[in-house]
C-alpha cells in the first residue's frame, strides 16, 4: 500500500516503471522519455532505478507495488479518460481515467508524473482542480461559425479592433455579444489550456470528444468550444467560465461522447 495517498515518479523511474510493465505505447498527452543510447547503457539504468525502487518499497525485487501497478494500468485499459494539456506557468499534461469506481490522476511536467488514486466518479472534479481559481470573465455565451471568428481575428491583427468588430458584425454578431469575445481578445492571457473527453466502448473502440478550451485573462477566465453537425462548418461557443461552470461542462461531455 505504499502508493495510497500517491506517488512521484522521475522521468527515468516512468521510463523504466512502463518498460517493466510492458504497457506499450503512452496515453495522449503522456509521453515517455527513452533514456540511454544502449542497449548496456539502458541495463545500468535500469538496475538503478530497480535498485532505487526497492528503497522506496515500491518493488521488491520482482513485481512493483500492486497499487502503482494497478494505477499506470489503469492510465491504458479504462473505460473513460479526460486529456488535458495546461499552461500553468509551465507546460502540464495531464490524464485523468477511470474504470468503474477506480481512478487515477496522472499530472506530467518536466519532472517527472505523479499518480493520484481518484474515485471513478470524480475524474471531473479532479482535471479541473489543477487550475487555479478565477472568476469567469464579463459577457454573456455567444455563438458563431468558425470562419467568422478566423475572419475577425486576422483583420484585427492587421488593422485592429475596427477591423475585427467589421467582421463579427457582418458575422452576425452584435450588441452585448460583443463583448465577451472582445474582451477575450483584447485582454492580455495568463494561462489556458485544453480539455476532451474519451469513452471506450465494450469492442474496444475509442471516441474522442471536440476539444474543449479555456484561458484565464485579466479580466478573468473564459472557455471556449467546438462543435459540428453533419454536412455543416464548424461553430465555436464562447463563454465566461469558472471551475463550476467548467466541470459542469466536462460532465455533458462525458454523457454524450
């Protein structure tokens, strides 16, 4: 029960943890960094890490810890996962996954993944608490075909607001819809990200979800989706956002994907 309350692996402990488990290729965003150019070289660091493992009772000389094993399973034979890549003052890749009651939040950076057990039922709650708290910004939900917001955005980097406010008025959008994607625009950025939800079905199969977009600005945070009907373009929704509106969300996802 040594990983209970979580566990911190280095990138070489994961690259070495995954090889022993012969869990195949990593889950997007997860990545695993191969370390050593030999195949000797590979062998000294492996003993190494083994070696390192024993002393931090996560592997007694032949099979890990039951419960780090059953979480970086969990990361690739699940039923649903939420993918999310973050900006958070540095570039964070996080998975979430889950399998009837069991879960597992796996968070990504440069030093290394950490593994949190998680209820099943709380894969939501637990992406969405990685980012800071934050107002949702000012405005109201507005929609629009996505070549309109493209159209707007290009004139307001070669003109300016004149220009963009041109474009989404022969766009469609008007009056107090303005004012959220103006503001998201124009305000200066301190964070975003991206989230999308994945189910496997009983034959295996995968499906993945449009991705869902958040950024945090001065003047607080908005989120912003995708979504197509058959046969027609692309439109974007954007919308003031919080941590609650925001799961809330991730929640819908999750029941229609």
């Amino acid at each position: 029960m040594a990983v209970r309350a979580g566990v911190s692996l280095s990138p070489l402990e994961l690259d070495f943890v995954w090889e022993h488990l012969g869990l195949g290729e990593a889950p997007y965003p997860l990545e695993i960094v191969s370390h050593g150019h030999t195949m000797g070289e590979r062998a000294e660091l492996r003993d190494q890490v083994l070696t390192g493992l024993v002393g931090r009772r996560l592997y007694d000389g032949r099979d890990l810890d039951p419960d780090l094993e059953e979480l970086l399973i969990l990361l690739v034979r699940n039923s649903f996962t939420i993918d999310a890549q973050l900006a958070l003052g540095g570039h964070v890749r996080a998975l979430a996954a889950s399998r009837d009651d069991s879960g597992v939040l796996a968070v990504l950076t440069g030093e290394g993944l950490r593994l949190d057990p998680i209820r099943g039922s709380g894969i939501v709650h637990a992406v969405v608490a990685l980012l800071p708290d934050l107002k949702p910004g000012p405005g109201v939900p507005v929609s629009l075909p996505k070549s309109v917001f493209s159209r707007a955005v290009d004139a307001f980097e070669r003109n300016g607001y004149v220009e963009f406010e041109a474009e989404l008025n022969a766009g469609g959008v008007t009056g107090r819809d303005m004012r959220t994607i103006t503001t998201l625009v124009e305000s200066r950025r301190h964070g975003g990200g991206q989230f999308a939800v994945n189910t496997v079905d009983q034959m295996g199969r995968r499906t993945r979800s449009e991705v869902l977009n958040w950024f945090d600005t001065d003047n607080g945070r908005y989120m912003i989706q995708s979504s197509r009907s058959a046969g027609q373009e692309p439109w974007l929704t954007f919308s003031p956002s919080d941590a609650e509106r925001l799961a809330s969300r991730l929640h819908s996802m999750l029941g229609s994907v």
